[in-house]
C-alpha cells in the first residue's frame, strides 16, 4: 500500500489516504498530464449544478479543456462514471446489491 497526502480541506486539515500502489500510479499519470510539465496544477473553475454557481478558480483534480480554456470536470459526471464502470464489473455488495460510488461528505456520513 502506499500514502496519499492531499491538500488541506476546507476544513484546514491534511488527510492521508492508503490506497493501492496501481491506484497511486493513475493518479500519479492524471497529475502529470493535467501538470502540462508545470510544477503546480493549473487554476480552474467548476461549475456546480446544485449551487448554480461557478466555483473559484482552484486546482481540480480532473480538469478537461473546454473551447479556449480549461475547466473542471463536474462532480456529477465523475460519479456517473464510477457508477457506470462499477455496473460494468459486476460486482454486488451484501444481498447482491450492485455497488454504488457514494461520496464522503464533510461530516464523514456518505450521503
């Protein structure tokens, strides 16, 4: 296993994360192209559907070129596609439920 150190949240803390060491070398990939072989990701915005608003350019993680500039990737895209590749597996939980991506929110409940 290896360390994943992010940035501190909104809250102010770092988190350490255990994740796999084929997990750690994605993110490691998607890091460097979204980098561009600069040291620090690029500024962007997201737009967010259910607040309606534009976010503060921050660096996004998941970052896609759109027309003549960059922008983040929605939240809501990102989950459907986990849930679509989870579907995809075909792997169930307890019962045989399928699996569904569900984001931590601040509180630590999934939502």
């Amino acid at each position: 296993m290896s360390v994943l150190q992010t940035a501190p949240s909104k809250l102010d803390q770092d988190r350490l994360l255990l994740v796999s060491p084929e997990l750690g070398e994605v993110l490691t990939a998607i890091i460097r192209c979204v980098r561009h072989g600069n040291r620090a990701m690029p500024l962007v915005s997201a737009y967010d559907s259910l607040e309606r608003l534009w976010s503060a350019p921050m660096r996004f993680l998941f970052q896609h070129h759109c027309g003549p500039e960059d922008r983040g990737i929605p939240h809501n895209y990102i989950y459907t596609c986990f849930n679509d590749a989870l579907a995809a597996s075909g792997l169930t939980g307890p019962g045989d439920e399928q699996l569904r991506y569900m984001p931590r929110t601040t509180s630590g409940e999934s939502s």
